[in-house]
C-alpha cells in the first residue's frame, strides 16, 4: 500500500503501448519499482490523438499484474473502472475528473484505492473536498501542475499546497513531474524536490525511447536518466532517514 512513511516511485510509460510496455515493465523491475503506471484509457486533448489500447490492452497489464507488480491506471467512467478493477491495484482519477463527484462516488466503493490527482484549477479546499467523495477507501492525493502565465512549462508544480494538502489531511500526498513540468530536463530535479520537501512519493513517465512515445513523448525520463534519478534519490531519502516503499 502507497502510505506515509516510506517514498513510493510509480513509473511507466505514459500509455500503454503494444511493443514496448513489457520491456518497459521488465526495466523499471530490474531497478526496484514496484508501482507501474499501466493506463489504458487515455484523456486526450484533441479526439484524433491515441486514445490509449483500450480493453485490448488487459492481456498486458493482466500479465504484469500477476508477476507481481502493482499497476495504477486511470479510469474515466464507471465501465471503464469494472473493466480494469480485476486487473489493478491503484485506479488513476486523472486531473480532468476530480470535478467529477458521480465518478468519485463510484469508486468510493470499488474497493480499489484511488490515486486522485488535482485538477489544474483547484484549490486546495477543493483538491480536499472531492478526496471526501473517496470516504471508503484508501485515497493517495497527486499534484501535477497547475495552470499559470508561464510559457516555458507545460505546468506549475504545486509543491507547497502538496505539502499543505499533506498537513491538512491524513492522506499520503505524491508529486508528478512529469506533468507538471512537461520537460523531461526539468523532471528528475523537481521529483527530488518532492522527496527533499518531504511528500510521499511520486509518478513519473519513464520509456524505452522517449521521442517514440504516442502521447507525451517530451516529458519522458529515458533508461539512463531513470537510473540516474533513482541513485540520486537513494541519497535524498538517506539523509531523511526513510525507505524506498
Ligand atoms: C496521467 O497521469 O496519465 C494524466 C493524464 O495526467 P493528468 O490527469 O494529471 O493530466
Ligand atoms: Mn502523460
């Protein structure tokens, strides 16, 4: 379970892709990850873009699943959600739902922890509010950006109001970099940050070769930058005295 008092690492592709997601998988193995990102059912910004596999995508996370891996992936609807309940351990409630109270209510009692992110809008008493829609089952929070007037960042990361969302509730509170950022270069020294400020972990988009990647091929960590992320994060949670979990 992704809790407070260790730092959790929830890496993968942004999507799912047919050739590359279990040499993908087999990597992030090899390096300690426990938490794969494993989504299916993409939210795309324009309709013509790569939607995600879909359900023809449950053949792979079903086999990385019973490996022993856990998998976090997003749900958008409620069938969306019993379709990948079997096949999860954490469900994704992406930036563009948190607003959305029916779906909340849903997986309140899907029985699966729900990985909830904040909206690019939201303030922090309604990043809280709609964790309370999750009252009966485990909640993990994720900032990943919020929109302001700069340019050079696809977003804002929020890391003080993940640290206030951390201290007015009881939830273990991750960053994403990934999307917060949009920029690969600036992804390992925020994720850092997030660990440093003392939040509970992060997800961050890792592939095979970043620029192949069907959605987000910008923000993508590469094998050698994820190795090299993960030693200087070693260092980071040894001097706070806590485990990789
Ligand atoms: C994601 O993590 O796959 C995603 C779509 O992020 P967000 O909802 O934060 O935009
Ligand atoms: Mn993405």
């Amino acid at each position: 379970m992704i809790k407070r008092d260790t730092f959790t690492v929830i890496a993968g592709p942004c999507a799912v892709e047919e050739d590359t997601f279990l040499q993908i998988v087999d990597f992030l193995k090899d390096c300690g990850v426990l938490y794969i990102r494993g989504n299916l059912f993409k939210p795309r910004t324009h309709p013509e873009s790569f939607q995600g596999l879909g359900e023809a995508g449950i053949s792979l996370l079903h086999e990385v699943h019973t490996s022993g891996l856990k998998i976090v992936s997003e749900a958008m609807t409620e069938k969306q959600a019993d379709t990948l309940k079997a096949h999860v351990d954490v469900i994704q409630v992406g930036a563009r739902n948190m607003y959305n109270y029916p779906l909340l209510t849903y997986l309140s009692n899907t029985n699966r922890p729900v990985l909830l992110k904040r909206a690019p809008s939201a303030t922090l008493e309604e990043f809280l509010g709609s964790a309370a829609y999750l009252k009966d089952t485990p909640v993990i929070l994720c900032e990943r950006g919020i929109r302001t007037f700069n340019r050079e960042t696809r977003n804002t990361l929020d890391l003080p109001t993940a640290l206030l969302a951390r201290d007015k509730s009881d939830f273990p509170v991750i960053a994403d970099p990934s999307h917060g950022t949009g920029r690969a270069d600036l992804v390992a020294p925020m994720a850092l940050a997030a660990a440093a400020a003392g939040l509970d972990g992060v997800m961050l988009e890792v592939h095979i070769e970043p620029k192949r990647s069907r959605s987000d091929p910008m923000q993508a960590l590469n094998f050698p930058s994820f190795e090299e992320f993960l030693q200087k994060l070693d260092r980071v949670l040894s001097a706070l005295g806590k485990d990789m979990g």
